[in-house]
C-alpha cells in the first residue's frame, strides 16, 4: 500500500487520468474530490464490498426457471371479405 501525505488542495494523480483532490479536513473526517472519466467507477470501500457480495450471490444462486414457451400460434378467425364494389 502506498501512503502518501496531503494537505488542504493538495491532489494526487493516479494513471494520468484520475485526481484526487483533499477538498476538506475537519476533524477526524477528510473530504475528498475525485475527477475521473465516466467509465471509471467510483464507490466507498463499503459499498464497493456490498456490490460485490451481491454480484457473488447472483453467481451462486440455482438456476433461474423460465417458463417454455409454447409453439402453437393462436388461431385467427378468417377475414370476412367485403362486398364486390365496396372500397377498401
């Protein structure tokens, strides 16, 4: 792990697209900004834990039972022709 020291609007760069930026120390508590292209996800340790944990149990759950869908058409009622001369 790599343990680096900041200061108040100080930023690290990480592979030349990503900044971290310590916007804010109040007590105990650091508030940091993150500027990061769209496709890169950003989430909390915490969250990123649960994501993780629920994309595993959607592994390991059985199989999904889908109903078989059946082959036979319905049935339509033949058209009723129209009158000769009447127009469409």
């Amino acid at each position: 792990m790599l343990i680096l020291s900041r200061k108040l609007n100080e930023s690290i760069v990480i592979d030349g697209r990503i900044i971290v930026k310590v916007v804010r120390v109040d007590g105990d508590t650091v508030k940091l900004g993150i500027s990061a292209p769209t496709e890169v996800p950003i989430h909390r340790q915490e969250v990123y834990e649960e994501i993780q944990l629920n994309n595993k149990a959607a592994l390991t759950k059985g199989p999904r039972i889908v109903p078989k869908l059946s082959a036979a058409r319905p049935t339509e009622a033949p058209a009723t022709p129209l009158p000769a001369g009447t127009p469409a």
